[in-house]
C-alpha cells in the first residue's frame, strides 16, 4: 500500500510537471510580441512624424488584412523622441522593461546612436530609420532600412562631377552642424570632387538658427556659382526667403538632399532645384503608385517619400516574420538579410543589414520634380 502511495505521488507529481510544461508552450506560442517605434512625435522634428507614422500604421494595418493570424501575435506601440536624443534613450528603455519590446524601429540619426548599445546589450532588433550610414557596421543588432547618408552624397557628387567637368565653379555648402549632413560633405562630396579647379566654400549651421543673413552674405560675398544645401527641411523656409531678401536666389544653382522632398517651401521657390533621391521619388512605379493610391484613400492627403519608406521599413519586417514563421530574432535577421524586395520604394536590396535603394537627381519644374540625371 506504501508503494502505491510513493507510485501514485509520483505520477501526481509527473502530471502537474507535464501541465506545466503545457501552459508554459502554449503561453509562448500565444505570446505577443511588442514592436515599439520611437519617432518624433513633438519638438523641432515634429513635421516628420505624422507622415511617418501613417505609413507605419497602413503597413501594419494592410499585414493584419492580409495574414490575421500571424497579426494577432504582434502589436506595434509609438513612442516620442521629442525631437532628442535623451528622450528617445527613455522611450526606449520603457518599451524595452515595461512593454517587453524586442524589435524597435526608430528615426533619425541621434536617436538612433543613442539606442544601439541598449539593443546590443539588451538583445533587441533595431531598425535605424535613419541615414547614419555606418551604425550597422558598428552594431550586430541594428538593421538601416532607409537610404544612407552616403548614397545621397554620390548622387550629388555625380552630378557636381558632371557639371564641373568642362568649367570649374565655385561650389558652396551650407549644411546643419551634425554628424550626417558633416560626414556627407566633408567626408563624401568635397574628397571626391574630379576637378581640382573647383573653389570651395563652406558654412555650418545649427538646428536651431533662426536668421541665415550673416551666412548667405558671405555667400553671395564669394559669388557662389552653385549652393549644395542639405538640412531638414524645416528650415529651407527662411533660407530661402532671406536668399531672395539678399538677390541671390535666381544667381545660384541650388542642389540639394531628402530635405527638399518635404514641401516646406513655396512651389514659385522651388523651380530650378536640383534635388538627390531615391528613384521612386521622381518617378512612380506600380507598387509606389499602389502605396500612393492607398494612403490618400486612408489618410485624405498625399504622402511624402518618408511615408513611402516608413511602410516599406515595417512590411519588410513583417513579411520577415511571417516567412520566419518564429518570433525568434536571429531568425527573423536571417530572414531580413537574405532577400530582395520590390517595394513601395522601387527595388531595394539589403547587404550587410544596409538597405541600398536606386538614387538619382530630379529638378523641380512647376511644383513637380522630373528625374534628370541618373
């Protein structure tokens, strides 16, 4: 009778052993996973989330459309940078410990630097929406899925080699005073410049300047034959205002990066700018034109490329996970890692966790930009 006690105790003990073990997979396979995106919701870069995070939301809600199942298993949670780094560092670390966060999507480049040794210690996938073209070199966890600083600036130093090949002119840069817009010039344009004839001028300015006269009369002063600008956007505004207050906006070439496909300037100031992007920006093609199509109907407004790229960025992602078939992460890198993709922003491919996408100059005529150099 002892013996069918300790028999029957061990098999009671087994039994609760094995619907533990139960719940425990059956917990993990209904486990959802927290997908945070950390964007900059207020401050000085404010202007860039409402597009962004209405292409975040279509692609998310298109995957949920399309693949309900797997959809049930992920949430995607928004968080602010307010426009800083520090803050962005918080966001993060409360996705991270309170929301249970494994994968993060964040923008702009100081936010993103800030975060990556979290990431790496943390072991959480981040998605650097952000033109920082070296950050995936340097962490194992992150993934760029956005055009780099460096595909920008060739496109432009092609053009700039291009005009300046039979007559030398004088080049000025005005750019804002961070490690983007500093690398792209002093480190990618400027060196590769083919002739040597070329007179160089530049100027750096902060976010915050609110008065460009002191600048641009010095560029008018050392008569300037063509002005690479490259900046947010936000502030072309008063750039170009005070240009036309001085008489030098229709006396210069004006080429310029991502900031001027933000439609921060009137159109009549525009006309004439050369402006380095993605192709998709200058020319649609059918799934640009489906995306396109899509938001306006969801949104009643038109998209910008941020747009484009944000629900390129999060339906990679996706798709990742779906093909992963597994929330593991290392998984879901390979897949990320070992695909091409035709997108909302033409053909990318992703080498060494670096999305390259096709890039060429547009030039703005009537409000409209036409591709003219590729």
């Amino acid at each position: 009778m002892k013996k069918l006690f300790i028999i029957t105790g061990i098999f009671i003990v087994l039994a609760l052993l094995a619907t533990i073990i139960f719940l425990e997979k059956n917990e993990e396979k209904n486990e959802v996973n927290t997908i945070g995106i950390i964007l900059p919701l207020t401050g000085n870069l404010a202007f860039m989330a409402e597009p962004e995070k209405n292409g975040f939301l279509l692609s998310y809600e298109d995957f949920k459309n399309e693949r309900p199942e797997i959809a049930k298993k992920i949430k995607i949670l928004f968080e602010d940078t307010q426009s800083n780094p520090q803050s962005a560092v918080s966001a993060a670390q409360k996705l991270i410990s309170q929301d249970k966060a494994k994968i993060l999507i964040i923008a702009n480049t100081g936010p993103n630097l800030a975060i990556a040794p979290i990431t790496q210690k943390e072991n959480v996938l981040q998605i650097a929406f952000c033109m920082e073209p070296d950050i995936q070199k340097k962490h194992e966890n992150v993934f760029r899925l956005y055009e780099s600083a460096t595909q920008e600036g060739n496109a432009i130093l092609d053009y700039l080699n291009k005009i300046t090949e039979v007559k030398s002119k004088r080049i000025g840069f005005l750019y804002i005073d961070q490690a983007n817009f500093v690398k792209t010039v002093e480190d990618i344009i400027i060196p590769g410049l083919k002739n040597e004839k070329n007179k160089i001028f530049k100027e750096k300015y902060q976010l915050t300047e609110i008065s460009f006269r002191p600048i641009l009369t010095r560029i008018k002063n050392n008569k300037i034959d063509v002005l690479v600008l490259l900046g947010y956007g936000n502030e072309y505004k008063v750039i170009f205002d005070q240009m036309i207050e001085l008489g030098l906006r229709d006396k210069i070439e004006i080429i310029g990066g991502w900031g001027f496909l933000y439609p921060q300037v009137p159109a009549k100031q525009l006309d004439g700018v050369r402006v380095a992007g993605p192709i998709f920006a200058f020319s649609e093609e059918e799934l640009s034109k489906t995306f396109r199509e899509n938001y306006v109907k969801r949104f009643s407004k038109e998209p910008n490329f941020d747009a484009a790229y944000a629900y390129t960025a999060l339906n990679i992602l996706l798709s990742s996970i779906h093909e992963a078939n597994s929330l593991d992460l290392e998984v879901i890198k390979n897949k990320i890692s070992t695909k091409e993709f035709d997108t909302a922003v033409g053909k990318i491919t992703i080498i060494n966790r670096e999305l390259i996408v096709d890039m060429g100059i547009g030039e703005y005529v009537n409000a409209k930009i036409k591709l003219i150099n590729h």
